[in-house]
C-alpha cells in the first residue's frame, strides 16, 4: 500500500463546495481486501480510535460505519473515516467524506472536508500510517502524534484578531484569500481589494504606527494637545533608571520602550533593587528603557474604530484566588487547566507562565511559590493586565464617560491611527479624567488585540471585527470586481479573449488568464499555459483590475479546485473528447460534472451560459442555481426555443444575424460577416465563441453596442488572438497556426478551411501524449481526409510515450483515410517539420500548424519572410461560399 499523493482543496472543487483533502492512495495488494478478513484490524482500530463508534456513515445512525466495519469494508473507505475521527479529536466537527476509484485498478482518491488546512492535511498523513501500523502490527503513539498536530495547528492558524475579522468578513459574503502563513489577509478583490493583518489595516500609516510603537515619542505628542500621561524618562543604564525613579518619586513603572502586549513591563516599584531587577527584564525587550511615574487605578482597553469607540474592556491583572491548601505554583497550574486558557491566542484566555516578571512580584510581596494563600486570598502573578500574559477583561463599554472616550478618539487622531487600542489608568472611568479623578493615557497601541472585547470573562461581547469590517468597507462600498469564468474542451481561449476585448472597449481595466498567459489589459505579466487558481489569484491580487476574465481549464479544476469564491458569469463552451482517463476523468459525462463547477459557483443573481447545441448541456442545467443564458447557431434549437417560451435569455445565430432574447423580444445585433475572427461567417466555431462572449458581456451588464463594436475590431491575428487560426501571407503559399489538440478542434479548423478558396493543404500535425490511442488515431483519420499532405510531429514532453509512438499512430490513422505512405512524413521535431513544409510548399499551398510550442514557430516564419526579401502583406483570403464574394 502506498500514499501516492495529497492535495489541499481551499475553495470550490468538483467534490464540494467547501474545502476539501483528497488523498489519492495506492491499495496495492489490498485492493480487494475487506476489513473482516485482516485479523485482529478492527479490534485494533477500535482500540485506538473508539469515537468510530458513533459514526453513522451510509446506514445513518450511530455504529453504523462499525458494522460495515465488521461485515467487511475496504480501505480507502475505513482511510475516510479515521481521517475524520482524527480531525473530530482535534476539535473540529466534520462528517463529509467519499472514496472512490481513480485508475490503474488499484489507486483510489479519498476526500474529506477540513476547517483548518493543517488540521485535515496532517490527519491524512496520520491516518494512512494508522492503517499501515495495524496491517503490519507495529505499534504507533497516536496521543503523541495528536499532540505533535496540535503544535502545527498553533503554529498555523490565524490569530484571534484576525480570525475574527475573517469571520465577519465572510458573513458580507466579502471574499476572503490568505496571503500567507501568517495573518496576512486579502478582503475583495482587484480595484476593491483591500489588506488586513491581524487589526493592521492597509490604510494605517506606517508614521503612525512607528510613533505608537515609540512610546516616548507617544507621551511628546500627546502632551502637546494636553493629553495627560505619566512623567517619565528613558534610561539605557540601570543606576540611570534608579535616579530617574528617585527624581519622579516612587513608585514607578520601568518598561521597554517600543514592547507590545506587555512584555516586559514592571508596575508599582518602590525600591532601587526592584527597579534594577526590573530594568533587566525591561532590557530582555528593547535597548532603551522608559522609567515613568506610576498611575494608580484601574487599567482599560479602549478600542477605537475610525472616530467612535467601540468597546472598553477592564482589565485584570493575572491572579490565582487561594482555596487553604494548594501552594500558588499549584493554584497556577489549575487555573491553566481552565479550557478557556489556551497557549498564546488559540482560546479566549492564554496559560500563565511563570517568569522573571512574576518571580519579582511575588518577592515584592515577601512570597514564593510554594506560599499557600487562605481561602480567598487573591495573589496577583502579573502587574500589567494584559491577556496575552494570563489577564482577564470585564466589559465596561457602558460605563465609560462620554469625555473619556472623546479623550480616547483624540488622542488616536493625533496619532494617526485609523484602528487602535488606547490604555487608560483611572479609579473609575465612569467620571471624566480630572483633578478629582486622577488618570492619564498609558499608551496609544497599533494593531491591538480585539480578543478582550470579544470573549470577556464577565460582561456583554462586543463585536470590534465588524466595526473594522465596515470601517474598510463602509456601506454600499464595492468589494468585489466583476468576474467572468470560462471553460470547456475547446473555443475558451478566445472566448475570453474576446470578453475581454469587449470590456477593455467598455472602459474597463482587465485582467486575463489563458492558455497565453496573465495580461492585465494588453499587458503580458505573466508568460506560459496561466489557466489554474493560482493564475486567477494573480488577477484578483491586482489592485488595477477593474473586471476579471478567468479561462479556467480541466487541469486546474480536479487539481486545485477554483481560484476564486463565486463569480458573476460562468460560461462552458461545449463538452469533448479530451484528457479523458486522466485524474479520474474517465468518460464524458464526468468531464461535464468536472466542467459544471464553473456554472454552480456563480452568484444568484449572475448567469450561468451554456451552449445549447452541446448534449451534455440539459445534464448541466439541472445543476444550476443562478440565472441561465443560452446561446446556440441553430435558430430552431428545441432546446433554446424552449428556454425562450419561458421568457429565458439567449443568444442565436438566424439566417447569418446575431439575435438577442432578454426575455421580452429578440434583438437584431450584426451580422457574423461584420465579425472579422468569423473569416465572414467561414469558421463557425468562432461565430459560436461569438455568441458565447456575447451572452457573458451582457450577463454582467455591457451595453449591447459596446459588444457590437469590440467584436467588430476582434482578428485573429497574432496581437489580438495569438495561435488561433493565425494567418500568415508568405507570398507564394499561406501559414495558418492554430492551437487545435483534440478531434474537436482539428474538425472546426478543417471544416472552416473548406468554406474558403484555398490550393493545396498542408499539414504540421502533432497530438499531445497523454490522449488515448483512439483519439490519436481519429486525429490521424481526420488529418488523412482534409490534408493533401502531411508532416507529423511530436510534442517535447512525450507523457509517458515512446518516441515515435504517437507519430506511428498518427500515421497509420492517416492512411486508414486514404493518404498514401509517401504524402506523409514523420519529422518529430516541430520546427523542422514546418521547416520542411515550407521548404516544399507550392505555389497556392496552405500550411496548417497544430503547434505545441508557439513562439518558436513564429520566429521561423519571420526568418523566412525575412529572407524572401517582402514586407508583410495585409491577409487577402477569398471565401468561396459566403454571399456577396467579400474579402476580410
């Protein structure tokens, strides 16, 4: 047995529409060995996972996976279950799970949902070596391993800031992408997108946060707007740090002087070896040393979002409260047992930990840890409050006077911050800070924790994430860009090519991903086959885009899932033959169900646009949620007529007119002639990417005119459609490059090649490896009967194939229609067979190339065309068929 290989689903993916782990898991010899016939399996699985009882699994009540368990079930199905058993220990409720066969007859995919990436990824690591210790009997510590996880998990997951303002994030159904192992968090996409970390918002000023951080410079500022604040110096030397306390009069506090979340800080010290002692802890922190005046009264946190406070917190200090008999290590160690006490940030509360700082308080106070407090004794373990050092927080939002908060919101304003927390020292913050409430601003914190209000240990929850939510994003405020997905076997390069032709012609930035690359308007930034999620996350990172067009392709799909959360418009062109018996994809009606991802996640109130001439389409539709469009070139299509009687959207192609349907009437739009890619109607692909295009610009709002004229100036030439049906004049014969890898595509090149006036073809024909032999073999055939010449070659990356093998297939197809031996010629290199068509073409001859590798094959026809001494020649082909005679 064999872990092949594990990948993450974050997003939508043909399994679900949530977050998913498959593990793809060779069975090997126990392929069709059930659970019952391995002795002593269950009861050793049992034995160490007993929470399997109370999965239900198809039977549908508690015990019932236990039964099939005991009749017999196989191990992909058993790997499921104690993937989710092991995510269940960790915390997380979770019952989505399927396992199913993949290929070579032994290899199975197993996927299960997940809530933390960590979390489900390493539970299918634990849970196949689980499987592999019980069948060959060697012990494994899986309370050890689940502990080892749990570390990752800390390691891994986001803050509780962050989290929470994820959380209210995703209620605004706002888009949300992790950019990083951290808290670093994109909100929106494109031109709305905005950035977060932890409370940091992509609008605070890196001023601002520098001066919060110094804390001295803080106190300078604010005590020029009368701000009051604690008298105090820094030091670098503790006999400097003992005659400043002198100077101020004890007691003082000494902290570092840029720390954060408390580190650091020692409060209430009355004697010159305590402020010794605390200036090297201090020093643990920062270089520099503040020694300050001491501020007696109770500690607040005030949060303030934008210009309004919107929570105070009390906060305490860490204590233990004595019960007579436990010694305080004792008390600290059953207050850690608290399940609201976590390490770090993981839980409401954090752990107290026992350091240099609690070690000084207790000798202040003459007691070590071993003292055994009487019942009710409070003993306090830290003297600043906060709960990253074991504190709690008490909810005073209702009790702060309206000049406290106002003092708050100003001194945030002077120092810049948009969101920040402000510390206030005061005996009651019910009454405003004056001479008979003495108080003064601690400190003014960037980036503060909102833990405190959310989870206070006594009081109302107050939530500060949404206020950051809507301070980033204000009401009625975009955060999301238009965005169109397209797929399909064939025509989705140029469909979203012309998408976005169309919204570059409706003044919009956009941005592209395909087979070509990652363009933002015409902008090529990044080169190659971009057509996965991370190609579409480039997009939707960049703050320029005003409009997303994603070609989403197979590969990506099964592989990754999809690279955003819900578009507006989901378009698939048509269902065919292609990378069939890859990644699972054995038949064409999986290939639908892989493609109908990209119209199930597309908003309500968006369109789904389908091609109602494709038989996979009514399979399609019953999966549809949001509005459907249908496009079709036959006028009379049953299905698009009956679309239409129920007052549904389409587009069709009528006695050469591009008609729209709203629902109400149809609309005349322009003639296919008038669309230059259509080679005056000759290639009817194109006129159906034309309609596909047609139907998703209007399924997101384009005026109809607009679409008109962008289709008007749509070539297909090498700067607006590179490597589909480009058409090179070299004088005494034409090259046409095209992209065509599948039957599908060499038929619609080769049947729109019959409607135009040519001499004799030629073809440069090549089939990607990983295509089965009777698709290589149809190709061949169809090649055979359009071509009156052919040269085959073979991609660089074989797939898996011998040299030559692909080559011999190719051939043989051809002479199956008729082409004799000596009109075809293997040259396996591709530019050396269109070397040698060009060097032998005739006089009228038109070459076809069915490339693999684009750039080099233009450069060869440059060169030539360099040689034959010519300026490039405007395209002149004639169409034979077409009414009137015209010429493109």
């Amino acid at each position: 047995m064999n872990l092949k290989n594990i990948r993450v689903y974050s997003g939508r993916n043909i399994y679900s529409h949530w977050p998913v782990i498959r593990v793809d898991v060779d069975l090997g010899e126990y392929v069709d060995v059930p659970s019952c016939d391995l002795e002593g399996f269950n009861d050793k699985l049992l034995n160490l996972l007993p929470g399997l009882w109370k999965h239900k699994c198809s039977p549908g009540y508690e015990g019932g996976f236990c039964e099939r368990l005991e009749r017999g079930t196989y191990l992909a199905h058993i790997l499921e279950h104690v993937a989710l058993e092991i995510q269940i220990i960790l915390g997380y409720d979770l019952r989505f799970g399927k396992a199913r066969y993949l290929e070579d007859e032994t290899v199975y995919c197993v996927v299960f949902s997940y809530e933390n990436e960590v979390a489900g990824y390493e539970a299918a690591k634990l849970a196949f070596e689980l499987l592999m210790s019980i069948i060959h009997k060697v012990d494994i510590d899986i309370e050890n391993r689940i502990s080892l996880i749990r570390n990752r998990i800390k390691e891994k997951q986001l803050g509780p800031s962050t989290a929470a303002i994820v959380e209210e994030a995703r209620k605004k159904k706002i888009p949300v992408m992790r950019l990083d192992d951290n808290s670093l968090i994109q909100l929106g996409y494109g031109k709305y997108s905005r950035k977060i970390q932890a409370t940091l918002t992509d609008q605070t000023s890196c001023i601002a946060v520098d001066t919060s951080c110094d804390k001295e410079l803080t106190k300078l500022m604010l005590t020029k707007f009368d701000i009051p604040v604690p008298e105090g110096r820094v030091v670098d030397c503790p006999s400097d740090a003992i005659q400043v306390a002198e100077d101020l009069g004890y007691p003082v506090v000494v902290k570092p002087h840029n720390g954060n979340q408390g580190k650091g800080v020692s409060l209430d010290l009355r004697k010159p070896n305590d402020v010794k002692k605390a200036f090297y802890i201090a020093k643990e922190y920062s270089e520099r040393i503040i020694v300050e005046k001491y501020i007696k009264g109770k500690h607040y946190r005030i949060a303030v979002v934008g210009d309004k406070v919107i929570a105070v917190a009390q906060r305490l200090a860490a204590h233990i409260v004595g019960n007579g008999n436990n010694t305080i290590r004792e008390l600290i160690e059953l207050e850690n047992l608290n399940p609201c006490r976590g390490d770090g940030h993981e839980k409401p509360l954090t752990k107290i930990k026992i350091d240099n700082v609690t070690q000084l308080i207790l000798e202040k106070q003459d007691l070590t840890l071993s003292y055994i407090p009487s019942e009710g004794e409070i003993i306090y373990l830290k003297e600043n409050a906060n709960l990253s050092t074991g504190g709690i927080a008490i909810d005073a939002t209702d009790e702060i006077h309206p000049d406290n908060a106002l003092l708050a919101i100003n001194a945030v304003r002077i120092i810049g911050l948009d969101v920040a927390g402000v510390d206030i020292t005061i005996e009651d913050i019910s009454n405003p800070i004056g001479n008979t409430n003495l108080g003064a601003v601690i400190e003014v914190n960037a980036c503060p924790g909102i833990r405190m209000h959310h989870y206070p240990s006594k009081g109302k929850s107050r939530n500060v994430a949404e206020a950051i939510i809507n301070l980033v994003y204000p009401e009625n405020a975009k955060h999301s860009i238009p965005i169109v997905s397209v797929t399909g076997t064939n025509g989705k390069t140029t469909t979203s090519r012309m998408l976005s032709k169309i919204l570059q012609k409706n003044n919009l930035v956009v941005g592209l991903t395909s087979t070509g690359g990652v363009y933002i308007q015409d902008e090529l930034i990044l080169k190659g086959d971009t057509t996965g999620p991370k190609s579409a996350q480039t997009v939707l990172m960049d703050k320029r885009v005003e409009a997303a067009v994603l070609e989403t392709a197979r590969g990506g799909i099964v592989n990754r899932g999809l690279g955003y959360e819900i578009a507006d418009v989901g378009i698939i062109t048509n269902i065919g033959d292609d990378h069939l018996g890859l990644d699972g994809i054995n038949t064409l009606e999986d290939m639908a169900d892989c493609k109908s991802l990209v119209v199930e996640a597309v908003k309500d109130e968006g369109y789904a646009v389908l091609n109602a001439d494709d038989s996979f389409t009514p399979q399609i539709m019953e999966r549809i949620k949001s509005k459907l469009i249908l496009f079709s070139v036959e006028a009379n299509n049953e299905l698009l007529q009956n679309h239409i009687k129920n007052g549904g959207t389409a587009v069709y192609l009528f006695d050469g007119q591009i008609y729209l349907y709203n629902g109400n009437e149809g609309i005349q739009l322009l003639d296919v002639k008038e669309i230059p890619a259509t080679y005056n109607g000759a290639l009817k692909h194109n006129i159906e990417n034309s309609l596909a295009a047609i139907a998703g610009a209007y399924g997101i709002g384009v005026e109809l005119s607009v679409i008109c004229a962008a289709l008007r100036e749509f070539n297909n030439d090498y700067e607006t459609n590179p490597g589909r049906f480009n058409v090179f004049d070299l004088d005494r014969f034409k090259v046409i490059v095209d992209y065509g890898h599948n039957i599908d595509g060499f038929t619609r090149v080769l049947e729109g090649l019959k409607e135009i006036e040519i001499g004799r073809l030629v073809g440069v024909i090549g089939v990607p490896g990983d295509r089965t032999d009777i698709s290589i073999l149809k190709i061949g055939e169809i090649s055979g009967k359009y071509f009156d010449y052919v040269y085959i070659k073979e991609d660089k990356d074989l797939r898996g194939r011998m040299p030559e093998e692909v080559a011999k297939i190719l051939k043989k197809g051809c002479q199956l229609a008729g082409l004799s031996e000596d009109k075809v010629i293997i040259e396996v290199c591709e530019i050396e067979s269109l070397k040698l068509a060009m060097e032998n073409a005739q006089d009228g001859d038109t070459i076809v190339v069915f490339y693999e590798d684009y750039e080099p094959l233009i450069d060869l026809i440059e060169d030539y065309k360099e040689k034959m001494v010519q300026e490039p020649k405007t395209l002149d082909i004639e169409i034979a068929k077409a009414a009137g005679g015209g010429k493109v």
